[in-house]
C-alpha cells in the first residue's frame, strides 16, 4: 500500500519525528485558511507518485491568495495517472542544505538497505548513475538493527558538520519507522538541514507491505486507495484476485505462479494477456462469476485455461468452468491445458462435455489462444 506525503509524513509523526506544520486542504478556499493560520507555505499535490514538482503540482505561497491560487491551479490536475483530489499545505521551511535518505527492502543483498547521498532534491537515480560515490548504501542486519553506531559509521567522512549528530539520528528515527510498519520503502528527499540546525523531512515516501496491513491496522487507513477499473472492482467485491490488462487473450488458472507464467507465456508467443486471474482454492466454486468477469472485457478476442493440480483436482476445477461455459454460452474460441491430479477424468470431462479437446503442451495452447485472438 502506497502512502500520499501527508499520510507518510502522519506515520513519521505519530513515531515521534519531527515534521513541518501543514494542513490537508481540498479546496481554494481551505488552503487559502490554512496559509492564513501558517504564514508563507508550500502548496503540494497529493497522490501517490513521484515527479509532482516536474509536473507542476508543487508551487510556493507568500500570501494567503497566492495559496488560493495555487491550490486552484493544482487541483484537478492528473499526475501519474492519479487526479489531484486534494493538497497539503505547508509551511516553508528556511533551507540550509539538502540531503536524501531512504530505507527500503533490497533484493540483492536480502536484506532492509539504508541509503544516504548529501545531494538531496535530485532524482536519485540520476544521482546513483552519474555520481555513485555521493550514495551511502549498508545493508541491515535485522537480527541486530541499525543503531545510532552504524548510522556514524555509514556517515563517516562526509561533509556534514554539525549536522552529522542530528542527521545520525534521522536515519536511526527512520529504520525505526521502516521496521515498526512493515515497510517496503521509506523515502525522505529532500531532507532538510534548516536554518536553524534542526534536521527534517521535507518529503516522505511510504510503501508497506499489503501483506502485513492486517498487523498495521492503526495506520492501513491513511493509505491511498489503490484506483481500480469497474472490472476490478467487480472482481475485488466477488473475492477474486482480478487485475484488467490491454490485451485480448483471456487467462483463467490456478495458483498465483501459474497464472502470471501463462500470461508472460502469452507474451512470449506474441499475443497481449488481457487479465490476471487466478481461481485457485475456494475460488474453483467461483468458475462462472470468473468466466462472466474474464468475458465482460469487451477485448477479449480468445480465452486460455490453465490447470496444473498438485493438492487442488483439476477435474473439480474443471468441472466448474465448464458449468460456466454451458451457463454463460460464450462464442470464443476457448484452449485448454491440463495437468496433474486428476487430469485423465478433467480431460475427458472437457472432450465429452464440451467438445473440446485439451492441448498436451501448455505452450501449444496458449500459441493457439494468440493466434485465435489476432
């Protein structure tokens, strides 16, 4: 789950870091109060993606008007395919440098990765590419933690003086926050030294792991919510693991891994996958509401079903589609592949009942599907 600065910057609160007074407006009129109440602020778009500065959706304040102003030009913009709803108004802040920081999970080296680079403000990959040097990088034991120590030790050498002990110690708030809330990824670019000494985040990127909401359930509803087709939603109110795609083969399997190895298989032969969709456990006794939801994307030139059974009967999978397909009668070209327990009667279910004989290969059937849909 992915969380919009003001949402971020309310977990980083309630954890006890420090950050610049702001209110959440979503109108004119109410950014127009809130600069009144704040003095000179920064109006900022609020969605969950980055490059809003790029595209316009962060803009400076002196005035109480000039707020009104920006917030008008802001909301209902559309960044990175989200609409502006609403913007955080904030108080400018008196900037003596910029710095970036993050801890995220890092597959390389399996391990909570902590990043420092004294050029904050930029795009960090840009950073990473054409300056490596200027980026700290310590991966985190997590039997042992990231303490006041090892952010020293990661600072060690830059040029930060004085700023070294609160910035230290930033860094340890963070991997703190990062560990507390199931983080995928904590991001604060720019961090800020200001004026007045004090270190704070300017920014914040947050990402928790979906997986872990039900442990983080006094902050899963600050997350944005993730924007879905009517497809989508229909499929997340039936309990089905449904994301709609631009392609036109259908792809009905079992299993997680079995329906995204069907769809890069699709892909491979040429053709465009137009779903994700997996019935696999108690979702085999969903086969018609599956079926009826692949074929309501009017793109859906031909279907593929996949089966592969270990514990879970392909014949009762089976069965279920084909009580979908004489209910729903569709008129695509339907290819099958099946496997594993249970097979022979699946096969012979599907050949006696719906005239259709399944494939040997899963290959074959798919390289069907994708001829079938052009």
């Amino acid at each position: 789950m992915n969380f919009e600065e003001h949402a971020g910057k309310s977990v980083l609160a309630r954890a006890g870091v420090s950050v610049p007074q702001g209110r959440l407006c979503a109108s004119a009129q109410e950014a127009e109060a809130a600069a009144r109440a704040i003095g000179p602020v920064v109006v900022k778009a609020q969605v969950p993606t980055g490059k809003r500065g790029k595209s316009g959706g962060v803009k400076l304040a002196a005035t109480p008007e000039e707020a009104a102003a920006s917030a008008q030009a802001i909301l209902g913009m559309e960044i990175g395919g989200f609409p502006v709803a609403r913007v955080l108004v904030e108080e400018q802040a008196a900037i003596a440098r910029e710095f970036y920081a993050a801890v995220l999970n890092d597959p390389a080296s399996r391990s909570p990765l902590v990043l420092f680079s004294t050029e904050g403000g930029m795009d960090i990959e840009e950073v990473a590419a054409t300056r490596p040097e200027s980026l700290r990088r310590m991966a985190v034991d997590i039997r042992k933690g990231f303490g006041p120590a090892d952010a020293r030790r990661l600072l060690l050498g830059l040029d930060l003086g004085e700023a070294a002990v609160p910035v230290a110690a930033m860094l340890v708030d963070l991997y703190r926050v990062y560990r507390q809330h199931d983080a995928e990824l904590l991001e604060i670019n720019p961090l800020a030294l200001l004026a007045d000494g004090r270190v704070v985040p300017l920014d914040c990127k947050l990402t928790v792991d979906d997986a872990a909401l039900y442990r983080q359930e006094d902050i899963a509803e600050l997350g944005a919510k993730e924007p879905l087709s009517a497809l989508e939603e229909r499929g997340r109110a039936l309990d089905l693991k449904y994301i709609e795609l631009e392609g036109n083969v259908g792809v009905l399997a079992n299993g997680a891994g079995l329906t995204m190895t069907t769809m890069d298989v699709v892909s491979h032969a040429g053709g465009r996958p137009s779903n994700f969709l997996e019935i696999g456990g108690e979702a085999y006794t969903k086969g018609t509401e599956a079926l009826d939801l692949v074929l309501s994307n009017p793109g859906v030139k031909s279907l593929v079903v996949n089966f592969c059974g270990a514990f879970a009967r392909t014949d009762v999978m089976a069965g279920g589609v084909i009580q979908a397909w004489k209910t729903l009668n569709p008129t695509i070209p339907v290819y099958f592949s099946i496997h594993g327990t249970g097979e022979d009667e699946a096969v012979r279910m599907v050949r006696e009942e719906l005239g259709i004989e399944p494939y040997d290969r899963m290959e074959d059937a798919i390289s069907a599907a994708v001829e079938a849909a052009r």
